[in-house]
C-alpha cells in the first residue's frame, strides 16, 4: 500500500482491497511509517474510515529514510516524533500494535521498552513488539517477557532460515510470531513459472529477492509443484496452502500478506478453516527444508 516498489499499483484498488478484507473477516491490518514514506497509512486510513475502531492496527517505527540513504533509529526522541507522526497520518488517536521494524545497534532495549511503556500507559498505543529478532537478541529480551507481545520475521515455505527462532520465542519468552514474505513475495501464489521477469518499477526484478532468481527460484518452483497438488485436493489456490502451512505447521503464528486487489484478499482467506493433512505437511516440510 505504499505505492511504490510491487509494479503498477492503483489506490482506488488498494482501497477496494481492504474492504474486500474487511467484508470477509480480517480484522487485522499491518503497515510501517516508512512504507511509501507513510503513504500506506494514509492509504489505510482512508480505506478504513470508520471501521477504525473495529479493526487492529500494526504499525512499525525505527526506520528513517531522507537524503538518499536509510538509518535505523530506536531514541525516545524519535519514537515520540514517529508516533505522532503516524497517528496524524492514520487519523487516530492510538496504535493497537506498536513495533520496533529493526533494532539501531546503539539505543538499549531498556531505554526503548521504558518510553514504549510510557506511550502505552498515556493511552497512545495498546501494546508493543519487535521485528526481526533472532538468538544473538534472546538474553537482552529475556527480562521483558511479558512485555514484549509479538515479534515478526520472514517466514514461508520459501524461507524457513527463521523457524528455530520463532518458535523459541513463542515458547520460551511467549511472544507471539508474525510472518512476513508469508507468500514468498508472491511466488507461492503458482502463477509464476521460470521465465518471471519484472519491470524495473518492481523490486522484485533485483537480485536481492532471491526467490525469483537462479537456483533458489528453481527450487521455489519445486515447492510450487507440491503446493499445487494439494491445492487441488482441497480445492483451494495455491496461495492458500502456503498460508495454510504456516498456521499449522508455526503454532500461535499471525500470517502477514500482501494484496494490491480484491481477487488477491478472496484467495488468501481460503487458508482458513481448515487443516492440511499429516501426510501433506510431511511433503510440504520436506520439500521446503532449507
């Protein structure tokens, strides 16, 4: 929703998008400040409108974009300044999920956690979490169990580099996982073969995203072709078996998709209210094994 880097993208779609959502039972929308340089959540916004206070909101902080380069930033004072911004933005008065998008190596979780603290008890956020948190992070974020409610990581049939870490974090500190790049950036949704190109608006079309080039987009397809029999066994899309994996296969997880249009939202909400087989996430585990 932030208007840029995923191709040709039209607001009015995007708007279209979240009421699709909406009407058939999402209740959860997640956004960062730096998406679009906050075009996302004036998008949202606007989308939204009154079904504000019927929805929860997830939004990040920390990352600063300006003068060409990006920096991460945790301070006091530019999380107060971040979270003003974004509740003007958003057209509220609170954030529901309030989470750190990346750590800058320099701010102590300590002092983050005490000014997060301080926001939810003024009543400007309802709870916090943090992103992108792995082993090296646990001893830091050990005295704040409890406190700390989420902690989101890419996580998919494409890439599982981050399970250990996510269920350690659910079950020793009890921090619920959210998954990003939950369809792989789109190439667990079946419709690409080997011949995907992307046009230079696209960042997908950059060696960075690894899952549309070379042997690991190869290796995705082989996922793909598994996917794609038990989706027609349950006779679901594909996209819905890669969410369906994810919920049963990471206990307790909140699974994160992307959707620029209504058709998009109606295929992923088919990866609820139901489960794969024993037999279907043995294959799906095994084919998927980083």
């Amino acid at each position: 929703m932030g208007g840029y880097g995923w191709g040709d993208v039209q607001e009015q779609e995007l708007i279209d998008t979240v009421h699709a959502a909406l009407d058939n039972g999402v209740n959860m929308f997640d956004t960062a400040d730096t998406y679009g340089l906050g075009q996302s959540e004036i998008t949202l916004a606007k989308a939204l409108g009154s079904k504000r206070k019927d929805v929860i909101i997830a939004d990040k902080f920390g990352v600063r974009v300006g003068g060409g380069k990006t920096v991460y930033d945790n301070s006091p004072e530019y999380i107060d300044m971040a979270l003003d911004a974004s509740l003007k933005r958003l057209g509220t008065d609170y954030i529901d999920l309030y989470q750190v998008h990346y750590r800058d190596g320099v701010t102590p979780l300590p002092v983050v956690i005490e000014k997060l603290e301080q926001l939810k008890q003024a009543g400007k956020i309802r709870y916090y979490g943090l992103s992108n948190i792995h082993q090296e992070d646990y001893e830091e974020i050990r005295p704040f169990t409890g406190k700390i409610v989420s902690v989101q990581d890419e996580y998919s049939l494409a890439c599982r580099k981050n399970e250990n870490d996510l269920n350690t974090l659910r079950d020793e500190f009890s921090i619920s996982p959210f998954t990003w790049g939950s369809l792989g950036q789109g190439i667990l949704t079946g419709k690409y073969d080997k011949s995907v190109a992307f046009g230079s608006d696209d960042r997908r079309s950059r060696d960075i995203y690894v899952n549309f080039h070379g042997e690991k987009l190869l290796k995705n397809l082989e996922i793909v072709d598994v996917m794609r029999g038990i989706a027609e066994a349950h006779d679901k899309p594909v996209s819905a078996v890669a969410i369906r994996f994810i919920l049963d296969w990471l206990k307790g997880s909140v699974v994160l998709v992307g959707a620029k249009r209504p058709s998009q939202i109606l295929g992923n909400i088919q990866g609820v209210d139901w489960k794969l087989t024993e037999d279907e996430i043995k294959k799906l585990d095994e084919i998927s094994k980083d």
